[in-house]
C-alpha cells in the first residue's frame, strides 16, 4: 500500500477519477434538471448557472475548482508523491483536468476543463492561480462573454508561467497543454464569436449604406 502511494500512477488514475465526478450534473439531477438539456448543453458552472440558478451555478465552480485541487494537494503530501516531483504532479494535474472534460462516468463528454485548470494551479503555483482568476473576471466585465475570459486567463497564465524562472519547466508545459486543450474546447464558441463579429460588420455596413452621411 506504502509503494501504491509513492507511485504516479496511483495518484494520477485517482485524479482523474476523482475530477470526473460530474458535480454538475449531479446537483441539476437533484433538482430535477438535466443541465445537459439546457442551454450550451455543457456541465460546467457557466451553464450550470442558466439551468439551475446563479447560487448553484457559483457552488458547482467553487467544486469543479476543488475536484481539481485536491488530488494534486494530496498528492504533494510526504506519505505521497511529495512536493518536489514536479513531472509527477504535472501529470496528476493534467488527469484532473482531462477527468473533466473526459469523465468516464458520462461517456467522456464533459466540460471545458477552465475550472479545474484553476484549481490544479491554486494548488501547483497560487499566486500564478490567482493572477489568472483576476483576468477572468475583469475580462468578463469587459466582454461579457465567459468564452473570451476563459481563453484569456488560459492564455495570460501560460505566458506567465514562461516568463518566470523559477518554475518547475513540468509546470510550464503542464500550463500550455492545459491551453491548447481548452482553446480546442472552446473552438465553437471561437466559430461563434467570429460570426457574431462578422454579422456586426455587415449589419453596420449596411446601416453606413442606407444612410449615408449628410453633406454640410
């Protein structure tokens, strides 16, 4: 049982286990949704806040961003991997990320994984963790659109982490799969928003056409 705790493997199959648990789903059942059926049709907590409400929606993020944190916390621990190994728990991370997005208990059609990205660098790197959260949001004030600050903070902390020296490079490369596999995620809210823009565009140019500026 002591080698099992030492092992990578162990504690990256409980990860992913563990972050697979579809809390989402589980808490619209209980209420007799199926936030599947509603909306984007995603179990994260932004759709989970249109099916079920902005309290449950707030409660489903803050347990996506702990699935994700605990195992890599557990596994830092002496009796486990340790705080020293950091391929190690990059790997855990990253199985609490693609339990997620892949759960098993759902056919392996999950979420986009933004929130357990939070939470594996809340417990890899915190400050790095709260940097991004801090882009989250102020980049949702500014476009209102949870797409674009996911993508965003993704983003903002991978090239943070590169710039910094003194991070595990297990943690960098750990950071930029984690974006890579969000951003192909979120590639149909990209689509969206580049549609949206374009139709602006055609729907000004046509407005500039139909009434055209006034000579003085």
């Amino acid at each position: 049982m002591d080698l099992l705790a030492h092992h990578t493997v162990t504690w990256v199959i409980a990860s992913y286990l563990i972050a697979a648990i579809p809390v989402g789903v589980v808490l619209g059942r209980l209420r007799g949704v199926d936030i599947r059926a509603v909306g984007s049709g995603n179990i994260g907590a932004t759709n989970a806040a249109r099916a079920l409400g902005a309290r449950l929606g707030m409660v489903v993020l803050m347990l996506d961003v702990a699935k994700a944190a605990l195992p890599v916390v557990l596994a830092r621990q002496p009796f486990a991997l340790g705080p020293h190994d950091a391929p190690g728990l990059a790997a855990v991370a990253m199985a609490a990320v693609l339990g997620h997005i892949f759960p098993v208990y759902l056919g392996f059609r999950g979420g986009k994984g933004v929130a357990c990205a939070l939470g594996v660098f809340v417990a890899l790197d915190p400050p790095v963790a709260l940097g991004a959260l801090v882009m989250y949001v102020q980049t949702l004030v500014l476009t209102r659109t949870s797409a674009i600050g996911s993508l965003t903070a993704v983003t903002s902390m991978t090239i943070t982490l590169f710039l910094m020296s003194d991070v595990p490079p297990a943690y960098q490369w750990l950071s930029l799969a984690i974006a890579a596999v969000i951003w192909v995620r979120h590639t149909s809210n990209v689509r969206g928003l580049v549609a949206e823009a374009k139709a602006r565009k055609r729907a000004a140019s046509a407005s500039a056409e139909l009434n055209p500026p006034r000579e003085t």
